[in-house]
C-alpha cells in the first residue's frame, strides 16, 4: 500500500528551517500554571514553543499533501488490491 506520510524526492518541507531563518519575538498565550512549571523547571519557552508550532506544521503539511493526493493513492492502492505488488514474483521475503 501507498502511505500517505510520503513525499516526492526532492520535494521541500515548509516545516524544515530556512538556513538562516531571523527569529520574530511574538505574543502567545499559555495556561499559567504550566508556565509556572516551565520556569521552575528552567525549560526555554520560546525553543519548546517552535518544537511544538514546528510539530503542529509538519502534521498540517502531511495532512495537505495526503489530501492533495488522496485519488492518487486511492487509485494505487485499488491496482495493487486487484494486481497485486509489481515485480512480487522477484521477493525474497
């Protein structure tokens, strides 16, 4: 089966970091108390903010594409259901 988390070689990521990305202070609102602990606990806000914001892209952008390629995938799977995996015949495993 086709996985939908696939991209084309060679394809770029908007998640990724551009190579020299400036950084752009901005306003986010956080349950106090779990600012409270991240204080206490000495965590960068703004380093686990863009670790989770660049989680949250990633997902979204996989999500896009799989939609944006959804018939694509429906139609190769619906061969491979019906044809079988090309070259099976050639398996080791």
């Amino acid at each position: 089966m086709i996985s939908t988390q696939n991209r084309q070689a060679g394809e770029p990521s908007l998640s990724q970091p551009a190579r020299k990305a400036t950084r752009k202070p901005t306003n986010v609102s956080l349950p106090s108390d779990l600012l409270e602990r991240a204080k206490e606990l000495d965590v960068n806000v703004s380093r686990a903010s863009e670790r989770g914001l660049r989680e949250e892209v990633h997902e979204a952008e996989a999500r896009a594409w799989a939609a944006q390629h959804a018939g694509f995938i429906a139609e190769m799977n619906a061969r491979i259901e019906r044809d079988g995996l090309p070259l099976a015949e050639h398996r080791m495993f």
